[in-house]
C-alpha cells in the first residue's frame, strides 16, 4: 500500500523594506505530499487451479487473490501476469508471461478466472501466475504450477458410442444432436475387416505407400425402423476417434492419418482436420458421413510435407531441447551448415519413423552458437530441402 505523509509548510513571505526593517507581509499554508514507496508485493499465489475449457483449444484457470501486503489489503492499480508452456520445465519469469490482466479492487481471497484460447487442442500446458500492486517492481513470486489440456472438441449435447474392438482398437464415436434431421434414436453398427469389400483395399495400400495401423472399420448408421441414414451428408460433423497401439513412438504417431475408402475409385483419402492426442493415444477426425474408416501411418514419398518445428528454436525452450522435422520419407541425410557455409552437423538416418531431432550442437557434441544455421535434407531418391533455423542458446 502507498504510504503518504502529509506535510504542512509554514510559508512565510516576508519583505524587505528599504530601510532593512523586516515586515511581515502575509502567510499561507501549503500540503506537500511524500510518496513512501510501498516495498511489500503481494505473496505468492498458491491456489492456481487449472481444467480443459469448454471449447477447442481452451483451458480455464482460476486462482484466488492475494492482498496488496502479502495477503492483506486491496490490490489498486495492479496486475496479475500469466505464463504457459507445454513443458514444465520452462524458464519461468514475468517478463516472458503472455497474458496481462489489470487488478483493482481486487480484495485479498477473491476468486479470479481466466480462459486461455487458441491453445493446441488435446495438448497439455503448464502455467504459472503472478501478482504486483501499484509498483510496477512489487512482483509476487510465482504460484503453484497447474497443468490441463486443451479442449479437442466442445463436449457433446448427444450422445456417444463407444465400441472395443477384437483388435483391442477403441472406436468412439460421438454424436451430436444435431446431427440428423430426425429426432429418433439412433443405432450405430461397425463392420469389421472381415468385410469383402477390404481385398481389394489391400491393393490399393500397397500402392500408396501407407502402413495400416487398424483394419477399416465400416460404419452404418440406423433409425429404430432399421433405416440406414447417412448416405448423405450429416446436418452436423460426427466425431471419430481411434486409438492406435501404444507402441507407436512419438515420430510414429506424428505422421498417423484418418483414411476414408471412396468406394467408387476403390482408393483411400487422406480425411484432413484430424487431432492426435498422444497422451490417451487416440487420434480423431470430425467425420461428414459415414463410410469405411481406417488409421495408418503416412508414409512420405518425398519432402514435400516436411516441417520443422520450433524455429526459431530456443534450446532451452524447446521439448526435450530439440528441433523436429517431422513428414519425413523412410531414410534421409541431415546437413547442417553455419551461415559461412560450413558444415556443422551432419547424420544419415536408415529409418527415420517419420521424423528425425536434431539438439543443436556440433559434431564434435559442441553446442553451437546463437545465429542463424541452413538445414539440407536428402531423402534416397535424391530429393533435397532447405531452410533456415535460428538458433538461440
Ligand atoms: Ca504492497
């Protein structure tokens, strides 16, 4: 709290007259006021508590309130600031929070909120909290860590199907309300692979180069009159999810796809959209009809779909202090050149299960310097990408 003592000044105004007598002319009284620095910051928030949100991408937080004084006094003019990460053990400090939130006549124990957006759904984030009073320098320390993930998707006001499979494959399927233009139950039935159809099926993943993590899995749709509903399109997207085996390693799971068999080309299609969560192991896809479903891991002819995440990549920021590059074919070599063009880095991978890492550091295990660093890629059929990372030690 802003401590002030008021001060009275006697002002006296005397003159001089010219034969050196001294009169008194007149007197006032002024108020000086003294800002005594209020040194104490609020203490430390030990209430964060954080829950998947309501929608995609979103996480609630809430806390109680800490006082001006520790935890007393009414925070005036003051702010909370919130850092998040998706590793825990991030550098935690106020100058790298995201969200700001101005706090007056917030009261010592009121309960505070706060919805973080646009985060990656299904994805797991760490946050922690401060508080300041009116001085910009009176930051608390910081408060507990809270973690959550983030909304796949809203909840459902439907109804969901949830199906185990011979293949130990769980299958849930969540329908909206919405869904159908009736208003009847409805009765979902999945065929397995022992489905004729799948033969032929077969043939095709050969050809386009997928590895097949499930069977296909057909789904039918009925009203209680026996109906079959969803030849055409859904009214609303109907939720899919798999689970894939929970060997697959994290490279592994980054190229998993969703794919529909359009039965009149007898070819599988890449269902875009798709989320994986690789906490529960499930990957999901908001479906538009029904149809023959199946995961497999997408197995990359070139380096078209490369990507290379996070750049810039601040080593000691990044997952497991790595930079990925992730939609790789099966066997690449990496290159990594300085911005003199000399090599620094270099490692060929005879399976690279989609994705490779690199830690920023030399052949020699060196960490390299901060700057700017150009990658080569080349997969075995001679086909080279290039790009720059910065790098910041
Ligand atoms: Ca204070």
């Amino acid at each position: 709290m802003r401590k002030k003592n008021n001060i009275i000044f006697l002002l006296l105004i005397f003159g001089i007259s010219l034969i050196g007598a001294k009169h008194l002319l007149g007197a006032d009284i002024i108020y000086a006021v003294r800002i005594i620095s209020d040194s104490t910051p609020p203490a430390a928030i030990t209430t964060l508590s954080v829950s998947t949100g309501a929608n995609k991408g979103e996480i609630n937080l809430s806390w109680l309130a800490p006082g001006d004084d520790g935890t007393s006094g009414t925070i005036e003019n003051g702010e909370f600031r919130i850092q998040s990460s998706t590793w825990s053990g991030v550098f935690w400090s106020t100058t790298k929070a995201e969200v700001s939130i101005s706090a007056s006549s917030v009261s010592p124990g009121s309960v505070k909120s706060y919805v973080f957006s646009n985060l990656i759904p299904g994805v797991t984030y760490y946050f922690k909290i401060w508080t300041r009073d009116e001085n910009p320098d009176n930051w608390s320390p910081e408060s507990n860590i809270a973690s959550a993930k983030a909304q796949i998707n809203p909840a459902y006001t439907g109804y969901t199907l949830e199906v185990n499979t011979a293949e130990g494959i769980r299958i849930t399927i969540e329908v909206p309300d919405t869904a159908f233009a009736i208003s009847t139950q409805i009765e979902v039935r999945l065929v397995d692979s022992s489905h004729p159809k799948f033969y032929l099926v077969r043939e095709a993943d050969r050809k386009t180069g997928n590895f097949p993590v499930t069977h296909p899995y057909e789904f039918i749709i009925r009203d209680l009159q026996g109906n079959i509903l969803g030849e055409d399109d859904f009214h609303d997207k109907i939720r899919i999810t798999f689970t894939y085996p929970q060997w697959l390693n994290l490279a592994q799971q980054n190229p998993l796809r969703i794919f529909r068999l359009n039965e009149t080309v007898r070819k599988w299609e890449e269902q875009k959209g798709h989320t994986v969560d690789v906490f529960a192991n499930t990957i999901g896809i908001d479906a538009v009809n029904f149809s023959i479903y199946k995961v497999m891991i997408k197995i990359n002819s070139g380096l078209d779909d490369l990507i290379v995440y996070p750049n810039p990549f601040k080593v000691k920021e990044a997952k497991d202090g790595c930079v990925k590059f992730i939609n790789l074919p099966k066997n690449v070599t990496l290159r990594i050149y300085n911005i003199a063009g000399e090599m620094v880095y270099k490692k060929v991978y005879d399976n690279t299960g989609g994705g490779i890492t690199w830690d920023g550091k030399n052949d020699s295990k060196r960490t390299v310097a901060t700057g700017v660093y150009i990658y080569l890629l080349k997969d075995d059929n001679g086909n080279k990408k290039t790009g720059k990372i910065s790098v910041i030690q």
